[in-house]
C-alpha cells in the first residue's frame, strides 16, 4: 500500500482502482477495491467536528473487503479528555471500552465494535489488519471452566476486537471500518450518527448506591480451600496456587455509570493500568491493575513478576524491610520469576535480565522483579500471541503446575473469574502490551463483584492471606461503599453481610 496526500488529505492507494474516497479537501481519490485505506483527514478540530468529518469521510467510500481506517486531529487532548469522551458518549453506545498503560504512553477509549471475535485464537489470525490498526484483547482467566452467568456477553474465550471510534492518545480520533462485514456502511453510520446527535451524558462524579447490602466469600469456606490446597502441595501435585474470592454488593437500584470510577481509582492508584470494558448495556468490567503481564517493542519484551504481599501500616519503610526479609514472600515470587523466565525462553530468547524491586501501593507493598529478554526474529503478532499462551496465565494469578492449579482452583473458587486476572491490552503495528487485570470487579445491573486473591504456599496461614485479599479490595470498597479505608478493610475481612445506607450527593466534576 502506497501513501499519497491529495487536498490535505493522506489516502493509501491500492493499485487495481474501484474505489473512490472523497477527500475533506473536495479531491476524489481513486484507491483499490480490496486493499486497506489510510486516510488522515488535514485541519485539527473539536471532537464533534471531528465526528462529524469521519462521517463526511466515510460518504464517498466503497467496496466490499479491506480495512478502511480514518483519522482526525483533535485539539481536545487535556489529561482527561479520552477517558471522559467515553464517559459522555455512556447514553450514545452500549459498547465501551477503555485502556490506558501505566505510563500513560498508550491510552485509548473506543465506543462500538467494527470487528469481534470471542476467541483469543483469532488473534493468531489477524495477520491481514491494515498499518496503523490496534487490536483490543480482554481474555478470561480459564475458558475451560463453565462460564458464570455473570459474565455472559464478555465472549467465550474473552473478547478481541477493534472499536468503530477510537479515540487516542496525541489527540487522534479514528474510525475504523472492516469492509468485509456485510452492512458495514449502516454500521459505522449509525454508529457515528449516535454519537453526533446523542444525548452527551454530563459528567457525574461517582456516587455510591443508595441502598446496598453485601455478601461474598466466607472465611469458614477460604480456610477450608487452603486446606485442601495444602493437601496438593502434601502429596506433591503443586507447589503454588493462587485462590480467590469476591465480595459482592446487590443494590437497589442500578449503580451509576461504573466508568465515573476510573479517575477516582487511579487517582488512589496512579502506578496502574487503568481498563474498562462494557460489551452490552449494564455489564462492565472495569480495574486498576499495578501488574504488566508484557510490553514487546519490535523483538524486546519486557515483563514482570509481581507477587509477595505485605500490608503498610503507618510505616512503609517497616513493611518494606519485613518483606524484603519474608521468606515466605520471596519464595511465592521466586516461583512466579522462574516461570516467567521459562516462558520467555519458549519464545525464543536466549538470555532474561532481571532486576528487583518495590511495589508501593494502598495500604500494602509487593515484591516485584523486572524482566527483560530478546525474542526471535518474528512478526510483532506473532511474537505478542506466543507470549500470550507461554505467559497467561503466569503464576502470580494461577499457580504451578499451570493446569492442577486451574483445575483445582475450578473446584475450589465457587464463582467463575471471567476476566478477572486474564490479560487485557493491544496488539498494535508497533508495539504490544498487556497487563493482567486484577485489582477489578464486575458490573451486572444492581451486582457489584470485587475481586481478588492471594497465593498460597505450604507456609500460609488461611487468616493472613483472608487479610490480604482484604487488603487488595480497600480501593474499591472505598469507593464502592463510600467508606474510609479502615472501614473497606474491615468490611472486606467481616463474614457478616453489611447494609449500606449511602446519601445522595451527585456532583458534578
Ligand atoms: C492475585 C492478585 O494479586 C497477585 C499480584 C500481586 C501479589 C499477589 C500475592 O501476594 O498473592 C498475587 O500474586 C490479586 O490482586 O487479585
């Protein structure tokens, strides 16, 4: 595919002809039927406007195959502006999605689906996407496991797709059209047609239910797991597993949108990705995770093992030194840097560099070791869904061996994951990064579902790691029961289900 500018605008040309592409600058382009199209429409502008020249844009295209991808400038780039493009456009598209990476280098918010697949295999199979495209991957944790009500919508294997808007970091807006699909013009119409003449949401902040009432795991049932889970490390089956639990609200009433929680998690957690995803109206999943499953830059991938726990009580310098001291901490993370590191081997790299570090979050510090690696000469997708499968899921979510711990924790954890710690990121012409989405929770009308876990090891003590699961929701508790984070933790460590009466205090920004 050749580039061209034509009238202020840059339009990639397919050789056969066919296809004929208005131009914003008024010149008709003729670019081949089949081939992916590039076109960046000149003159920076507002994000309505912009909307609106995609529309324009898209009037004079045709064809029946190829990618088809548009982008505008937009001046609105503030330190907010994507995140709250995809919390305004709520009412406009039931399909949301949201990324942004923990420095911040990539962030992303889409409104619809131009492509979707449920299988993560089909990622291996995208090879043909058009320059400059991202692919979107929020996979489950185990879709062997018999899927949770709950989490219908969310695809059987996870979701891979390719939003219809995008909106990107640098200020681009882009539509993104597989012109393949039958009906792709009423899709991608409609879509922009929604978002131009919807109703915008105002932005509210978040505000708690009103009326709520908790429930979720019970420390009888977890301390009975570890149990059964010691057993296997007795008999020899395991040496890790990673157990779960959750902590569920139901409310009254349908919550708010769950999107308003995304600044307000990351500003208690600014070293997290931050990620959401709403595949249909009133089912979201959303989290701040502080682990990077990979980042791959031609063939250098970067990753880390994240795990160990110790809770900050007052003083940080005190928990560090106790962790850095644990043995029991370094062995649970020893075996998850091994495994990583054997990961990376399978995929080619012949020698890892790793250096430690300190995790420093809300309330609690983790070890963590930093990993780098050269991988083999192969294509960035390629390289990006071999680390998919040799990493995912690595035993900071899961445990070793991989399958006893996903086949025991499917007997042990009474509720399906979904994609809660699966990996959830892009793959794009450049570059590829994934984080694993834990620190989240799920969105089912009036349910709330906190999730997270602990890895247990032969030297656990079930009310310790009870603790620091607890220790791992307070940011959404917080937030989720409007409590201070004394008051999280100890919901979160109490057997007895909480009533909530929250007061109504919507504000805006
Ligand atoms: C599984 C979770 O955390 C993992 C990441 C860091 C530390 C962990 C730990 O100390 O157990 C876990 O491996 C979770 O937050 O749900």
């Amino acid at each position: 595919m050749s580039i061209g500018e034509v009238g202020g605008v840059v339009v990639g040309r397919g050789p056969q002809g066919g296809l004929m592409c208005n131009g914003m600058g008024g010149a008709e382009v003729e670019v081949g039927d089949g081939e992916d199209v590039v076109q960046r429409i000149g003159g920076v502008c507002g994000v309505n406007e912009g909307l609106r020249k995609l529309l324009d844009g898209l009037r004079g295209c045709r064809g029946n195959s190829g990618w088809l991808r548009l982008e505008v400038e937009v001046s609105e780039s503030g330190p907010q502006s994507i995140l709250d493009f995809v919390r305004r456009l709520g009412s406009c598209c039931q399909e949301r999605f949201y990324y942004r990476s923990r420095e911040g280098g990539v962030e992303v918010g889409g409104l619809g689906f131009a492509w979707k697949r449920e299988s993560l295999d089909s990622l291996s199979k995208v090879g043909e996407l058009c320059k400059g495209l991202r692919v979107y991957v929020a996979g489950k944790f185990d879709s062997e496991r018999p899927a949770g009500s709950e989490w219908e919508d969310f695809g059987a294997d996870g979701l891979v797709f390719v939003p219809v808007v995008e909106y990107r970091e640098g200020g681009v807006l882009v539509l993104n059209v597989d012109r393949s699909q039958s009906r792709w013009r009423e899709h991608s119409e409609g879509t922009l047609r929604q978002l131009i003449t919807g109703h915008a949401d105002d932005l509210v902040s978040w505000n708690a239910p009103l009326s709520h009432q908790s429930q979720g795991s019970k420390s009888g049932d977890w301390a009975r797991s570890i149990k059964s889970i010691k057993d296997k490390f007795q008999a020899g089956e395991s040496s890790k597993i990673v157990l779960a639990r959750t902590f569920n609200f139901e409310c009254e009433r349908t919550p708010p949108d769950p999107f308003s929680l995304l600044p307000l998690l990351h500003e208690l957690t600014p070293n997290g990705f931050l990620f959401g995803l709403q595949p249909m109206k009133d089912k979201v999943f959303l989290g701040c995770s502080p682990e990077q499953l990979f980042y791959l830059e031609s063939f250098e991938v970067l990753t880390e093992s994240l795990a160990g726990t110790c809770a900050v009580d007052g003083n940080r310098k005190e928990a560090v030194e106790y962790i850095l001291s644990s043995k029991k901490d370094r062995y649970e993370q020893g075996l998850v840097t091994q495994h990583i590191i054997s990961s990376l081997k399978q995929c080619g790299a012949r020698s890892v560099d790793g250096t430690h570090d300190i995790v420093h979050l809300p309330h609690l510090v983790h070890l963590r070791t930093k990993l780098s690696a050269s991988l083999t000469e192969r294509s960035l997708l390629d390289n990006a869904t071999r680390l998919l499968q040799a990493m995912n899921p690595t035993p900071a979510v899961c445990g070793l061996p991989t399958s006893v711990a996903k086949s025991s924790l499917s007997d042990l954890e009474p509720f399906d994951r979904g994609l809660y710690s699966g990996p959830f990121g892009y793959v794009g012409e450049n570059s590829s990064e994934f984080c694993v989405s834990i620190r989240s929770a799920l969105f089912v009308g009036q349910r709330m579902i906190v999730y997270a876990g602990a890895g247990i090891v032969p030297t656990s003590d079930p009310e310790q790691e009870w603790h620091e699961t607890a220790l791992k929701m307070i940011p959404f508790l917080q937030l989720l029961g409007e409590m201070d984070a004394e008051q999280a933790f100890e919901a979160a460590c109490s057997d007895i289900p909480v009533h909530f009466m929250s007061t109504d205090t919507a504000s805006d920004d």
